[in-house]
C-alpha cells in the first residue's frame, strides 16, 4: 500500500510540475520545485524496490530543504494569484 501512495505522489508531482512550467515568472519555479519532490519520490519508490537511492546524508538534508522552500513559495504565490486576480501568479 505505501507503494500505491508513493506513486499517487509521483504522478501528481510530475502533473503539478509540467502544469506550472507553462506559466511566467514564480508559477515556472514551482514547477522546477514540483519536479525536484517527483524525483525524490522516484528515489523513495527506487529504495522500496530494492533498487539504487540517494545517500542517506543528501536525502536526509535535501528533503526537508526542498519541502520548506517549496511549501514558502507556493504561500507566496497563493497570496499573489489571490491579490491580482488572474490564476498566472504574476504581478
């Protein structure tokens, strides 16, 4: 079952990612910021399978760096799509 949710993150990452990269400015960096939590995913569904991961140094630090930036700028760009109005994120 932890497999079936590590893929449901998977997919809605890489989805969330290739959405936001089609728009300007903040939108186009969260999709960088998406992309970066798809390819930790792959790496947590790789180690599930017995197959290759990331150091356990670089996954312990990288992880909870990317969660927190990411979790800021999707605040950010809430805030801003809600203030201008038009869904792009840009002000």
């Amino acid at each position: 079952m932890f497999l079936l949710l590590l893929v449901g993150f998977l997919i809605g990452n890489l989805l969330y990612g290739m959405a936001c990269l089609e728009g300007p400015g903040l939108t186009r960096v969260l999709g960088f910021f998406y992309f970066g939590a798809a390819f930790l995913t792959l790496t947590g569904i790789s180690g599930e399978l017995g197959g290759p991961t990331l150091p356990p140094l670089l996954a312990t630090g990288l992880s909870p760096l990317l969660q927190r930036a990411a979790r800021l700028l999707i605040g950010i760009w809430l805030w801003r799509v809600r203030d201008d109005g038009s869904g792009s994120g840009a002000s």
